[in-house]
C-alpha cells in the first residue's frame, strides 16, 4: 500500500520535470514541427502603375495535411500570385499552387505540386493544430518562420492577450480583415517574412498562424487563432473560397450605454451603424437599435472583444436565408427578418490596360456604399503611367470611369472588349469620369 | 559729323533732363499716393483660441471706405468672430484708427471696412487719382509696406510691364514685385493704373543633395500681378448692404467643372467654352426648370460662354455671370444634354441661396467643450445630400480633453440625434442641449452622430 502510494508519488515527481521543465528540444512533437515550417517566395502580378508587373514576396507557412495542404497569410500569397515556390525544412525546394485564400482573415491556403513531390521522391512532415480557446495570457509560446529571409527561424514570447480586438481593421492592400475573429497577442518576436508561419505552444501544436506586428515598436505580434485558422483551412480544401453572409449592420460595444437604453449588463449588441443601401437598412434596422438575440440566440456585445463572434454568428448563415433579429428600440421590442446578402470585398478585380497606360479596379458594392455612388457601376483607376494616354488625359487614381464614348460602363469586362477593339483599331476614346462626386470629360489620345 | 554729334548730344541732354524730372518727380507722387493705402489689423475670436490678422488696405472714397486685400479675411469664418478692426498710417508711430468691418461682396469676395472720422485727413482715396491703362514694356511702380514693428513704413517698388491677360478680368504681371498684395500701383506719371492681387505661387525647382522638387513660392509682401485699375474701379464699391446674410443668387447647381479642349471637340463644340454640371439641387431653381446633372452648359442669356485658356476659368466666367444676377431675375442657359447630346433653352427665375456657411447660427456649450451649427447647402454637398430637405446640426468645434472630446466626438460629426430624439432643425438641437446643460442631475447624455456616412453612437458623460 505503502509501495503503491510512493510509487504513485514517484510517477507523478516523473511527470512534474516533464511539465515544468520539458523544453521543445527534448520533445518529438516540436521537432516534427519545425520540420512542417517552410519559407515560401512568391511572385505576384500588380497592376497598379498603369501597367502589370510582377512582385516578389517571402513568407512562411506551415505544413498541415499529408496532401501538402501548407497555411498561410492572405497578405503572403493571393490569387494575383504567378509563381509559388515552397522551401522545405530539408532545403528542397518545390512548386506549390494556391488553393483558396480569405482576405478577411488574412489567410491563404496553397498546395504542394505533388506530381513534382513524388517525382523527386521528397520527404515532408505535417503540423497539427491545437486549440487555441484555452491559451492563457503568460503560456510560453514558440513562432517559427522566415523574418526577413533567414528560413527555419524561432522565437520564443509568451501569449501576452488571448483575444486581441482591432476596431474596423482594413488589412493588407484595402482588403478588409478581422471582421470575423480576434488575435491572439505574443511578444515572440515576428519580423516581416514571419507572415503565415505558425505560433505553437511547447508540444509542437499550431495555436495560431502569425500574421502582423507593430512596426516600430517592441515584441507586439499578432497571430490568427488555431480555431479561426482550422475552420478556414477545411472550409477553404472544400470550396476554395468561404461564403460568408452580409446583412449591412456595424456592431458597436454596449459597455457604459446600458442605462441609456434601459437594459440588464451582459445582454444585447448595439448597432452603431447601418450601410445604405443594405438589407438591414432596407428591412428597416436603425443606428441605435438593441440586437438582443439572432434567431433566436441570445447576444452579448458588452465588450468590443465579444463583436467579432457576434459578426460571425451573422456571416456563417447561408447566403440568402433570412435572420431574425430580435431588437429593442426606445421602450418596444421588435422582430425585423432581414434576407442576407453574399457578403463581397471592397477591393475589386483589377487589370491593366498597357497601351493607355491605365489601371483600373472594379467598383465593388462596398466601394459605392462607401464612397455614396449612384450604384456600383464604372470602374476605379487605381494608376497610371506618366506619358501614357491616360494620364496625358489628366485622369487620376481614384476617378471613377462612368461611361467610355457616352456610354454608360458597367464594369471591368465590358471595358476589356472596349479595349480590345481599342487594339486592333486605336482611336480618341472620351471617359466620363467622377472625382469626388464631380464630373468631368477627359479624352485619351493614342500615343 | 559734326552736326550729328551735336544732335547726339542735344539728345544726350534731353534724356538726362527727363530722367532726372521723373526722378523728382516719383518722390513727390510716391508721397502724395502713400497716402492711399493703410495697414490694417484685426483678431478672429474662436471658442478658446484668438488668432490675429494683418492685411493691407486701400481707401476708395473720402468718407473713409477701405477695401481689403484679397483672401486675407477669411470667408467662411462668422462675422460675429471678427473683432477690433484697427487702421494704421504707414510710417506713422500711432495706436491706430477704429474701423467697422462692412461685409464681403459674395460676386468678387472682396472685404470692406470704413474707418473713423479722425483718420480721414491722414488719408487719400484712390479716386483722387486719374486711371490709365498701362502698356506692355511701360516702367510702373507700386507701393510696398513693411510689417508691424517697422510702423509698416512704406516702400517703393519699380518694374516693368510683362503681360496683360484676360482671366476673365484683366490681370497684369510684371518682371519682379511691384506692389505689395492690397496695395496700388501707378505708372511714371501718378495714374492709376492697379491693384496688388495676392501673389501667385512661382514655379521654381529646388535642390536638396541629389534630389531636386519642384516648388511654388509666394511672396508674402510682395506680387508681381495686379488687377487692372479700370476694372477694378468698376467692381470695387460693391460694397455688401449687410454685414451678414445678404441675398444671394442661387440656382442650385454643384460640382461645376470646365469641359477641356478635347472633350469640347469631341462633343463638337469648338471655339467656346463649355462647363459641366455634375449635380442639380433638388428643390432648387435648376431643377425645377428641369436641368440635369450631367447637362453642359454652353451659354447664359443667349452670349456662348467664351473660350478661355487655361480652361478652368471659364468656370468662373460662368459664375460670374450667374452671381451677377439678382434674386427673381430670368436667366436662360444653353445646355447640351449629357445623354444623347439634344440641345435645350431652358429659362427659369434665380432664387436665393439658402443660409450661407459664414451666416449659419451656431453655439458653443463650453460645459460641454463642444459648438454646434445649423446644416447648411455646403454641408449637404459635401455629404451627398442633394436636396434642400436636410436635418441635424454639424459639430463646429470640439475642446481637447473636454467630456465631448472624451466621447469621441470630432468636429465636422454630423449629429442626428440627441438622447435618441431626432434633430431636425438648429433649434431642435439647441433646445436639447440647453436642456441636459441646465438639469444638474444629468450625468450623461448620447448622441447619434455621422462620420464619413457611417453612424455612431457616442456617449457623453458630463463633468
């Protein structure tokens, strides 16, 4: 009895100097990690100098599936990529090809050219992921990556805030990001070419993909949550791109409001805002209004920390089915259904017309909610070159083109085939366009 | 020979005799017309802070009339903020004069203020001098004065004339500054013959180690462009009936902008000049007699609108002509419609503009750090509200650190509601206020504001 107890006591003593002093060099699992970390260089196609070029970019990533399936950052890799090549841990270097990518989580999921892998008869691992809801502010963490360059780097921080909020955040390149998660905060040090490289604990578990940092300031990186990142990456294997809802609301937090409108703590979400235009808006929600529960679930957006799930409640319904919003306005409670909408990015497809030295980007909904357009028709110039037709026409980025030769311009395709005919017979070509709401006739002489 | 050295000589001596005639001559014309032009200083009160002004004037008539330089008072500043207008005598060691400021002319924007009696024996109006049109190549003069700490002594500045232009009003430049801006110039023989505009930015390129920026430079006592003296006189006593809210002629058109060279070609309307109209005021004149946005308007009361290089200002000899119209007078526009190019007469009687920004009532709560002013026409463009239908009050000024501040309220905000009750006029929202500022029990307040067309809802706490 006496035996069994010390034994028992000598088992858990065993155990405690795994716990406690058990660095990841000891520990199969954080090697099998580092093995999974790769360096990715892409080349990329921009087109915003009125003309395309290519760019060139390095990130990190980690190895998730035995397929090859590699996570990383929107911002490192996006469908403009034309050439993807992956490091692997050993050296090796191999294609990869982007499989989806989701701006507004700033997460991209690229593939390994298998065919290629099987060819050379390369040897790669996979990372797992572990859960990122339990980590706790102070828990050592580890990121690995590629700060500037220099491949199979690792830090070592602890998480310094589990759910990091950043109000209204626009991301990389005007794309939208946060909308829909928190970040988890780490003072590991993250140096650009971090991007897409893995935050894990100890074992070796993925708890977050890194994605930015302060510049300028001392050990404030942010990562994307496992969790986030998981939901992503098999929704991202499925489909290639994530359909997310949109119904025009701008959460706000409630704290310090609740006496205003007469409400219990902890209960409801406010809305700040409501997008012109937009379902909610034409379903009859107003700034001010008390979400207190969406179909049915009651919300709670006491904290600015708790808007990103609430968003996300909203996003993952099916597109086009309607949400019962359960409101409070002044003294009445009321039940308004609004049908969603796809929800769209404000950054539109863009392209680069060469020979009027003129690049241009679809006018998304966002954009003309944004910037109060009629609608969302003609296309944005986002630049041009000097000399070149359409910049001697005196257009400038950010005019929005509303017809070409007195005819009104829907959007990118229609100018392509204008284009085209452009090409095969250049002529004057007259824009309308709008600056700030002012119109204005420009004329594009061929060169 | 010899009688071609004489001759040379004779010459000689007639040269030298007129010169040193227009030598003396000068001195005495620069004294007598010194007496022209005063300095002039005056402070703008705002909530918490005093700014003060300094600009130049020049007498019109002998009862004291002054007309202030260009730009240098501020249009959309609150005639009520304008305080202390004070006349100094260039080179007199003095307190200086009272003078009342007399409004802005909303056609030239130029300022007028009348000085008290004592000053009027120190002075001279400019009227007391002949006019003459200068000519190209002609050696002018004009008057400059030195800042405060030197009793703004004046100083005579000399050049020649290098261009005469038409923009539309008759502008002269000269080779170096002539005059200071505010301040006459003359020719030899002491006509007058202009009026110191503001300066003009210089083109010049300036170079810092290896790389090189191209900058535009203003002198600020110095132009070398002047308004012609003819032209001026004509405009110049305009002088506002009212300090404030003088009528104005309105149609109801925004974002006018000049159809260029090109475009004009394209739409087959060479040789004149053209101008845009990008939007058409709901419930104004314009729209009643049905103008669109988009419409080009090539002429006003059957005269096309000329042609004008750069082309920007036929936009304001298009604006002119229409400020030139007095409140129910008819006006006809020529117009190309945007779609489809049909061309139209339409005639329709101007209206009168809606509250002017610089005539729009506001108040400041300093309790709570913050002012508000009524919504007028120039917010509603700048917020794409096209219509004389607006509502809510616009957020003047907010104090740093103030329990506004501290909501996050910002100037320019837009507020919709107050305590969750609508505001749909200026009084609306004064009463609000004056009412959560007079109830000691009050600990806080919200307001529904509107930024960058996105609302928020924003709570004060008081004290």
């Amino acid at each position: 009895m006496i035996i069994q107890q010390i034994n028992r006591l000598a088992g858990l003593l065993c155990l405690a100097p795994f716990f406690l002093h058990a660095g990841p060099e000891s520990n199969g699992s954080f090697k099998n990690l580092l093995e999974s970390v790769v360096r990715i260089d892409v080349w990329q196609a921009s087109y915003d100098q009125g003309s395309k070029r290519t760019t060139r970019g390095v990130g990190s990533g980690v190895i998730m599936t035995e397929a090859g399936h590699i996570l990383t950052n929107a911002h490192v890799v996006s469908p403009k990529a034309e050439r993807i090549r992956v490091t692997l841990a050993n050296l090796e270097r191999v294609e990869a090809n982007l499989v989806g990518w989701d701006h507004w989580t700033d997460l991209a999921l690229i593939q390994l050219d298998i065919e290629q892998v099987a060819e050379r008869g390369m040897q790669f691992t996979h990372a797992e992921f572990g859960d990122s809801t339990i980590l706790f502010p102070g828990q050592e963490v580890f990121a690995v990556g590629t700060p500037n360059g220099l491949s199979r780097t690792v830090t070592k921080g602890i998480i310094s805030n589990a759910t990091r909020y950043f109000e209204g955040a626009l991301g990389f390149g005007g794309y939208e990001t946060g909308h829909f998660n928190t970040w988890l905060q780490t003072d590991a040090a993250i140096n650009p070419g971090n991007s897409g490289g893995p935050l894990v604990t100890d074992d070796g578990h993925v708890v977050g993909i890194n994605t930015r940092g302060y510049l300028g300031s001392n050990n404030l990186g942010f990562a994307v949550p496992a969790n986030t990142a998981r939901y992503v990456m098999y929704a991202l294997m499925d489909s290639e791109r994530i359909t997310r809802s949109y119904v025009g609301i701008v959460p706000g937090p409630l704290q310090d409001l609740e006496d205003f409108f007469n409400l219990d703590v902890n209960q409801g979400m406010l809305v700040n805002s409501v997008d012109p235009g937009s379902p909610a808006k034409l379903a009859g929600l107003r700034p001010g209004d008390i979400v207190l529960s969406i179909d049915g679930q009651a919300v709670d957006g006491r904290f600015p920390e708790q808007l990103p799930p609430i968003s996300n409640i909203i996003a993952s319904t099916p597109v086009g089915d309607p949400i019962r919003f359960e409101i409070k306005r002044g003294d009445t409670l009321e039940v308004i259904e609004v049908v969603t909408e796809g929800l769209e990015s404000r950054v539109g497809e863009e392209f680069a017309f060469e020979d009027w030295g003129l690049s241009v980007r679809d006018v998304s909904r966002a954009i003309a909610r944004e910037r109060q357009l009629d609608n969302d028709n003609g296309v944005m110039i986002i630049g041009t070159q000097p000399a070149f037709p359409a910049s001697r026409a005196g257009v400038h980025p950010g005019d929005i083109i509303t017809k070409v030769n007195q005819q009104s311009l829907e959007d990118l395709t229609q100018l392509q085939s204008i284009y085209e005919s452009f090409e095969s017979d250049p002529n004057k070509v007259l824009l309308e366009i709008s600056r700030n709401h002012q119109i204005s006739l420009k004329v594009m002489q061929p060169n | 020979m010899y009688r071609n050295t004489l001759i040379l000589a004779a010459s000689l001596i007639v040269g030298l005799a007129s010169l040193s005639a227009n030598e003396v001559d000068l001195s005495t014309l620069f004294e007598e017309r010194i007496k022209s032009v005063v300095s002039v200083e005056f402070f703008i009160q705002k909530e918490i802070d005093r700014e003060s002004r300094e600009t130049i004037g020049l007498v019109l008539d002998d009862n004291g009339l002054i007309i202030l330089a260009e730009g240098t008072v501020p249009s959309w500043t609150p005639v009520s903020k304008f305080e202390d207008f004070t006349v100094y005598i260039p080179g007199k060691d003095h307190k200086g004069y009272d003078a009342e400021y007399l409004g802005q002319d909303y056609l030239t924007g130029w300022d007028y203020i009348r000085v008290e009696e004592a000053a009027l024996e120190e002075v001279m109006a400019i009227q007391n001098f002949e006019v003459a049109e200068p000519r190209l190549g002609e050696s002018i003069w004009g008057i400059a004065l030195l800042p405060k700490d030197y009793d703004f002594a004046p100083g005579l500045l000399k050049a020649y004339l290098g261009l005469t232009r038409d923009m539309p009003h008759r502008m002269h430049f000269t080779d170096q500054d002539i005059a200071s801006p505010g301040a006459p110039i003359f020719n030899m023989h002491g006509d007058f013959i202009g009026w110191g505009n503001q300066g003009v930015p210089e083109d010049k390129i300036m170079y810092m180690g290896r790389e090189s920026y191209s900058v535009g430079l203003v002198s600020p006592r110095g132009t070398r462009v002047f308004h012609d003296a003819a032209d001026f006189l004509e405009r110049a006593f305009r002088v506002p009936a009212m300090v404030t809210g003088s009528p104005r002629p309105w149609i109801g058109i925004a974002g006018m902008q000049p159809v260029d060279q090109d475009a004009a070609e394209f739409l087959g309307l060479e040789n004149q000049g053209a101008v845009m109209i990008s939007n058409v005021i709901e419930g104004g004149p314009a729209a009643a007699a049905g103008l669109l946005g988009r419409d080009i308007v090539t002429g006003v009361d059957g005269e096309p609108l000329p042609k004008f290089r750069p082309d920007s200002i036929v936009l304001r000899e298009f604006e002119e002509r229409l400020r030139k119209k007095s409140p129910g007078d008819t006006v006809t526009l020529a117009v190309v419609r945007g779609d489809g190019g049909a061309r139209e007469e339409l005639s329709f009687e101007v209206g009168q503009a809606p509250t002017h920004l610089r005539d729009a009532p506001r108040e400041y709560f300093s309790d709570l750090g913050f002012s508000v002013r009524a919504f007028t026409l120039f917010d509603a463009i700048g917020r794409r509200v096209l219509s004389l239908d607006y509502t809510g009050v616009i957020t003047q000024f907010v104090r740093p650190n103030s329990s506004t501040a501290s909501a996050g309220l910002l100037p320019g905000d837009w507020i919709q509601e107050i305590d969750g009750i609508p505001v749909n006029t200026y009084d609306d929202a004064i009463h609000l206020i004056t009412t959560i500022t007079e109830d000691p029990s009050r600990e806080e307040f919200v307001l529904l504001i509107s930024r960058n067309n996105e609302t928020q809802v924003l709570r004060v706490k008081i004290g």
